[in-house]
C-alpha cells in the first residue's frame, strides 16, 4: 500500500508541480536508476550462495507464473499503442500538411 501512495504523491507531483523544462532530465534520471535497481537485484540475487539450486527447485510453475503476465501486459500495451498512439502520429502529421 505504501509504495502505491507514493507512486500517486510521483504522479501528482509530476502532473501539477514539476516544470516541463525539466521532463527530459528526469527521464534520463528514471532509466539511470532503474538501471541501478537492476543491477542491484542481480548482484543480490548472485549473491546468494543456493541461487542456481533455488532457481531449479522453483519449477516451471513459477515460470509461467512469471511469463503470463509479462505475456498479458506487452498485449496489452500494444493494443493500447496501436489504438492511441496512432490516432495521435496521424493527427500531428495531418496537421504538419495543413499548415
């Protein structure tokens, strides 16, 4: 719950308050430290000194676990581009000619 409250304090603060000049900084800043938040979990996970048993005891249900909503959400992430954000690119372009 908390970490939900947080991303909607992000999203209001991003929305209402932080300056537009500063959009492209901070999404260079974003994939830095997601990039760091990756490399982190991977050295952790490394780490751990059962790591590759743990990982074969799990079993394929935890794999499909992991797949089937990576699976549902790329579709459902490219519905949503091809439906939206080709309305958007034809418009632009529209009005690139028009003018």
């Amino acid at each position: 719950m908390t970490v939900i409250i947080i991303m909607v304090i992000g999203i209001i603060i991003g929305l209402k308050i932080f300056p537009e000049k500063w959009h492209k900084k901070n999404q260079h800043l974003q994939v830095v430290c997601v990039a760091i938040l990756i490399f982190s979990m991977g050295v952790k996970l490394g780490s751990r000194d059962n790591f590759l048993k743990e990982i074969s005891e799990i079993g394929l249900s935890s794999l499909i676990l992991a797949i089937v909503p990576i699976l549902f959400s790329v579709i459902f992430v490219y519905i949503l581009t091809e439906k939206y954000l080709k309305k958007t690119d034809v418009k632009k372009h529209e009005g690139e000619i028009e003018e």
